[in-house]
C-alpha cells in the first residue's frame, strides 16, 4: 500500500494526515494477523481514494465517511457472534444502523460540498472547461432529502464560498445580506445565513480585511 499512489492528486502532507488518521478510526483486523491488516488497511485506503477527495477538507470527510462504513461492518460481525444472546445482537444490530446512517449522511455532504467546488472551478476557468467538454457533464448539487440536512453541512459550505469567493463573502458580510445590485450569481438564503451568522475562523477573518 503507497498512499502516494492512492492520493497522488493530493498535497503530500495532506496524505499523509488522512492515512493517519484512518488507520487510527479503523476497528481491528480479525483475526489480528499482518496479513488481514494489510489486507483491512488497503482496502479503507480504496475506499477513500474512490470519493475523489480533492482538498484536505474533503480528505478529512472522506476519512470520516471510509471509518463509519468500516465500524459498521464491523458491528454487524459482531451481532452474529456464535453465543451471544439476544439482547446484544439488538444492540450491535442498532450501533451498526447508526454508524450506516452517518456514513450515508457524511457522502450526502461530501457530494455536496464537490459539486459546489467543481461550478466554482468552471466559473473560473470557462474557457478551459468547455473545451474539456464540461458543460456536457451534469455537476448539479444533489437535490435534499425530505429531512433538514445539519446545520454543520451549511457551515462547511460557507467557509468554502469563502474561500473560493473572499470579496464576495466579504460584501455579503459587511451588508448583513446579499447587495441590492448583484454581479454575481446569489448563493441561497440559507448559505447567506450561514455567512453571515458564522463565526468560524475562515468567515472571522473577511471581518478583518480593511
């Protein structure tokens, strides 16, 4: 396993960060042999490396999402234990329910927080992108489910728009609100919200900016 190879795209410090901290969130091998780590270590790498993380924030998430999947593998060979009685298997049954939802919940935001960077890619680079074809690709942000999204996933958002777009994130700070002229594509009422209220050390920092 080279986690160069895995994430060459990837600062190397950054890959470096994401190996440690996933091998540190993965449950342990069974049996507990060199060759099923090896074997468990390699396959959580995959996992990460097939979300396409492109930045350290994405790592990171992607890191979260590869380790509850592999803590509810886990959970669920542990409810088919031979001998264990039945209130156990409920509650192993329940842990790995729980550690599935935050796996799904942590691609729903992945996902998001990825088709969010790859239109702000393309308003910059139009010209580049369309002759790559990229107009033909459906980048549309994933529609919501029924049920409100965590309000961390809007934050994530906001430092983001605050990376990509600092003057803008700026202007809508300062106004307390998008401006009455526009010359920019408005973000939506609950990503405003989300820049204006935050106070996270990215969206802090616009404040400071004379």
């Amino acid at each position: 396993m080279r986690i160069s190879e895995a994430f060459s795209h990837l600062p190397t410090a950054v890959a470096r960060q994401a190996l440690h901290d996933l091998l540190a969130l993965l449950p342990a091998a069974v049996p507990d042999t060199a060759e099923e780590r090896d074997s468990r270590d390699a396959a959580a790498v995959e996992a990460v490396a097939s979300l396409n993380p492109a930045n350290a924030i994405e790592a990171r998430l992607a890191v979260q999402i590869a380790g509850a999947d592999a803590h509810a593998a886990d959970c669920l060979r542990l409810a088919v234990r031979p001998g264990i009685d039945a209130d156990e298997v409920r509650r192993c049954r329940a842990q790995a329910a729980m550690m599935m939802r935050q796996a799904q919940s942590g691609v729903r935001t992945l996902l998001r927080m990825q088709a969010v960077r790859e239109k702000a890619e393309a308003a910059m680079q139009p010209a580049a992108m369309e002759r790559a074809g990229y107009w033909f690709r459906d980048v549309s942000v994933p529609e919501a489910e029924a049920a409100p999204e965590p309000v961390a996933d809007v934050a994530v958002e906001a430092e983001q728009y605050a990376r990509i777009y600092p003057a803008r994130a700026r202007r809508i700070r300062a106004l307390g609100g998008l401006p009455e002229r526009l010359d920019f594509g408005p973000p939506s009422a609950e990503l405003v919200r989300a820049i204006v209220m935050g106070s996270s050390p990215a969206l802090r920092a616009l404040d400071a900016v004379g």
